[in-house]
C-alpha cells in the first residue's frame, strides 16, 4: 500500500504524464488528418498530385526551417511555455486550412501549423530533464505513444467517424481535430513549473554542431524513415485511386498508421537490447525498403499488408533514432543536437517526397511518387553503418 505522503506524488505524475501523452498527440494528429481529406481538398482546391502532397509534406519542410529556433525559443522562456506556444500555433494553423479558399490561403496555413510542431517537437525532450527528471524513458515513451496514437486517431477516424458526424464538410473536420489543442495548451498552462526540478548548472546551448558527422547521420537517416511514412501516407490515396482501389484508402489509413503504435508497443521490449545498435536499424531499413517495393506491385489486400509492414518498420527506426540524442548528447547539448537532426530529416523528407510528387505529374503514374523515397532509402543504407562507428566513439566519450 502506499503511504499517505506517496498518493500525492504519485497523483501529480499521472497528471503529468497525461499532459505530456496529450502534447504528443499534436505532434502529428493535426498533420495526418490530410492524407484521408487529401481527395475531397484536393477537389475543392484543384490541387495538383504535387499539391496534394504538399498538404503533408509542407509541415515538414516548417519542421526542418523551425527546428533550431525551436531550440532557440526553448532556452529562452522555458520549455513549458514553448509547449503552449507552439499548441496555439497548431490550434490556429491547423483551424485556419479549414477556411482555405485558394491554394496559397491552404499552404500558409498549413505552414503555420508546421511551425508549432517544430517548436513542439525539441520543447517535450527537453521539458523531461525538468519535470521527470529521473523518468526520461518513461516519459519518452508516454510522449511518443501519444504521438502515435495521433497517426492513428487522425489517419484511420476521420473519413469512418468524424466526416460523418461533420456532414460530409472537410473544413469541419479539419476544426474538429484542432480545437481540443486549446485545452491541452491549457492545462500546460494550469499546470505551472511546480513539478520542475532544479534547473542543472550547464550552459544551455542551442546552435547545432554542423560540422559533427553525427548531426548528419542522424539527419539522414531520419529523413528515410520520416520521408516513407510521411510520403507514403500522403501518395496513398493517388496510388489506390489509380488502381481504382479508392474504396480501400480508409482501410489502408488505419492499417498503415496503426502499425507505427504496434511498433511503439513493441520498441517497450526491446529497447534496452536495439537501442543505439546498428544491426536493428539496418533490419529496420531493409525492411521498409523491401516492404515500398511490394507496395509499388501487389495491389488489394496484399499490398495493404505490405505497407503495414513498412509502416511498422519505420517506426520501430524512428524510435531507435530519437532515442540517441539523450543518450549521446552532453552539457545541454540535447536540444540543439535534436534540432540538427530534425533540421536535415524533415528537409529531406520534404524533398524527396517532392520530387515524387513532380516525378508522377510528369509521368502520369501515381505509383512513381513514391519511387524516389525507394531509392533514397537504399542509398542511406552505407550512412548507418558508418553511424554505428561513430556512436562507439561518442559512447566511450560520453
């Protein structure tokens, strides 16, 4: 039983722990409720695959430009208001593409969303050090879940649920997925420093390193499994489309987005045996590569399971990618080390997934916007293996 003295506690964890899962969920819930409406905006707007596309991937492209002035923001009011920024930032972006009338109107918006995420993203690592600080993994992995259980409450609810209660409106929807920001911004804000612990005695540095191979290993890498599920989810509904196979999108959404919680599920296990390993990461990108090709040419069910598979994988990659930088980093180093990384992987994750988008309008075949992410994620194959090399040394320098 626990003592009197222990309830409390043990109250105000649970609290914690609860606004930090909430926080997460808007690490991608806002971003991943495109790809399901890509079709009815895509329709309204008169977009271009290219633009259709660009409804996932400009937030990206923000995640990668904002990164360090996230970290820059952070060092300068505290994580905790960054954390409320940056969900007033999601909440007014995110709103404001439901009244979009012109392509451009959808984009800036959709932009400003972006730059919540990227000050979000760097600010709930570095609000661990303060709030749990002898819990990092624990809250790491609340806050991840959250963000995954995003993917799959945006990407698998919106066209079965919430369209139908919204009347069919996909400016509705869009609001409806954005306004509980506020309350989770809220209680962030109720919620005050009382549970911070002392601020450590390092100098708070926020300019990555660009000349550490580390940043850029880490970067690269990032930027393959980001960019397959990013990409991936954004070209899914053209691909099925093309195949006349519309009628599977819903379905594919659900299966696709779902696995990356399984893979949150089971990284709970295996963590302390893959991470900061290279052999899981090399397995992890095999995998996903090998699953995009069985994608690209199986159709119906078969190909939904092997997208699953590649979404499983690359998540499982993106969790043992995030869970470097506190492991490696030194002297408050975390956050700029973490925005080095987001600043090159959700660059190329941009790109690339831009490019496919160019290359299927030119050729006409949907499927084609997803072979550049294909090639890339071979290419990137030779960097972590050479990552490896360089997390010994920093782990024996650490």
């Amino acid at each position: 039983m626990p003592s009197t003295a222990q309830v409390p506690r043990r109250i105000d964890d649970l609290a914690t722990y609860a606004l930090l899962w909430c926080a997460g969920l808007y690490l991608r819930l806002t971003l991943l409720v495109a790809p399901p409406l890509a079709n009815h905006i895509g329709d309204a707007l008169n977009l271009s695959q290219t633009g259709i596309g660009a409804l996932t991937t400009v937030p990206l492209l923000m995640l990668s430009l904002a990164a360090v002035a996230g970290a820059f923001l952070i060092t300068r009011i505290g994580a905790r208001r960054t954390v409320i920024v940056a969900l007033l930032l999601i909440l007014a972006g995110s709103s404001f593409r439901g009244a979009a009338t012109s392509p451009w109107f959808l984009f800036v918006a959709t932009g400003v969303m972006g730059l919540g995420i990227a000050a979000l993203q760097p600010a709930l690592p570095s609000l661990l050090t303060r709030w749990c600080p002898d819990r990092i993994a624990l809250g790491t992995a609340i806050y991840m879940n959250g963000m995954l259980m995003g993917e799959v409450l945006s990407a698998g609810l919106t066209l079965p649920l919430v369209m139908p209660l919204t009347g069919e409106n996909w400016r509705l929807a869009l609001l409806a997925w954005s306004l509980p920001a506020s309350l989770v911004a809220l209680g962030f804000y109720l919620r005050g420093d009382t549970t911070a612990a002392p601020a450590p005695p390092v100098v708070a540095h926020w300019m990555p390193a660009w000349r550490s191979p580390v940043v850029w290993q880490l970067g690269l890498l990032l930027g393959a499994t980001a960019g397959l599920f990013f990409g991936t989810n954004a070209y899914m509904g053209s691909v099925l489309r093309a195949r006349n196979e519309a009628e599977l999108l819903a379905t594919g959404l659900l299966l696709f987005n779902s696995a990356q919680l399984a893979a949150s599920l089971f990284m709970l296990r295996q963590a302390r045996r893959w991470v900061g390993r290279t052999t899981p990461m090399l397995a992890m990108l095999a995998a996903s590569a090998t699953a995009l090709l069985l994608f690209l040419l199986l159709d119906g069910l078969a190909a939904l399971i092997a997208a699953t598979a590649l979404s499983f994988a690359s998540g499982v990659l993106l969790i043992l990618l995030v869970s470097l930088p506190p492991m490696i980093a030194s002297g408050g180093r975390t956050a700029s080390l973490s925005a080095g990384m987001f600043t090159v992987g959700y660059a190329v994750s941009f790109l690339v997934p831009l490019a496919g988008g160019r290359l299927a309008d030119a050729s006409g075949l949907a499927s084609g916007a997803l072979l550049p992410l294909l090639v890339y994620t071979l290419l990137v194959i030779p960097v972590c293996v050479r990552l490896g090399a360089t997390l010994e040394g920093a782990g024996r320098h650490r």
